[in-house]
C-alpha cells in the first residue's frame, strides 16, 4: 500500500452511475485499510438520506443528506477519525460542492471527487446479479438515462476491464499520495 504523505484529514467521494461499482470498490479499500494504521470510516451515503420525508418537508433528499453527514463525521472525528470513504452517485455540481462545504466545515479540507465510468453493458450486468423484481427494472431504465452532469469529478476511473481490487489499488494510490 502506498506510504501517507500527509496526516491531514481527507475524503474521498466515490460517485458514478448505477452498476459502476461504487460500494463494491469502497468496501474493498476499507478491507485494504483494515491491515493499515489509518483510523478511517467507511459511510454509504445513501444511508444518510433513505428515507420517506412527510409530505409537508421543504428539504431535498440531498438536503437531508447534508443535514446527516454532519454529525456522523463529527462523531467519527471524536473517535481519531480522520480519513473518510463516501460512495454516492452525485448528479449535480451544486450537490459536490454542498457535501465538500458540509465537509470543510467539518475541517476536512482534501475532499476529492472521483467518478468510476462504466459501460452500459457491464452496468446492466452487474445490476442483473445484484437487483431483483420491480428494482432491477427500474435500475435497467435508469442505466441510460440518469447522468451526472460534467466537471463532478476531479478524477475518472473506469471499471469495465478492471477488477474490484485493482480499482480500489489504484484509487487508495490516487487519493493518499
């Protein structure tokens, strides 16, 4: 694994579309970090905002997800935590730059962005093997028609000719160099 050159906090935001391989390649560098002195924090953002607001609620799902990542930082923080791993497809620029402002504010200030591309076969694949029933279809529709816009990531990594682990080596050397 590659030496850290610095002991500042980080994050790494693992965007990318449905079947890119997201969380798969982020339990993956949790594993590698395991064997690792890194006191770091695996966190699904998806988990933060799965939820049903009632129907009078004027915040985003997005807001919400905001709203939560707050105080989950800042409860790993008081644990040593300071290096952090957030898989999430983000769609706009202005929810990237909502979580890296909700991130600074939590003194992080090296927030990468990368997005891990894929193809639309391998995508449909990997979702066949993971979704079921009325959620795979709707994951098979979305797979050409839900895009990020542009300039999200400061990174790209593809994952259709590269295995999870590989992926995740090179994004563990990308993100603590």
């Amino acid at each position: 694994m590659t030496d850290i050159q610095s002991p500042r906090s980080r994050a790494l935001v693992i965007t990318g579309g449905l079947g890119s391989g997201k969380t798969s390649v982020a339990i993956e560098m949790a594993s590698a970090l395991d064997v690792s002195d890194l006191a770091y924090a695996l966190v699904d953002l998806d988990f933060l905002c799965w939820a049903k607001p009632a129907d009078d609620c004027t915040l985003s799902i997005h807001d919400l997800l905001v709203l939560n990542l707050i105080p989950v930082v800042r409860g790993f923080q008081s644990v040593g935590v300071d290096h952090f791993i957030l898989p999430r497809f983000i769609l706009t620029r202005l929810e990237a730059g909502q979580l890296r402002q909700a991130l600074n504010d939590c003194g992080i200030e090296d927030v990468r962005f990368v997005e891990l591309e894929v193809g639309p076969e391998t995508a449909r694949a990997r979702l066949a093997h993971r979704d079921h029933g009325s959620t795979l279809a709707e994951h098979l529709e979305s797979v050409d028609t839900l895009t990020a816009e542009d300039g999200i990531a400061d990174a790209p990594f593809s994952t259709d000719q590269s295995s999870i682990a590989d992926v995740s080596a090179q994004l563990l050397e990308y993100w603590l160099s």
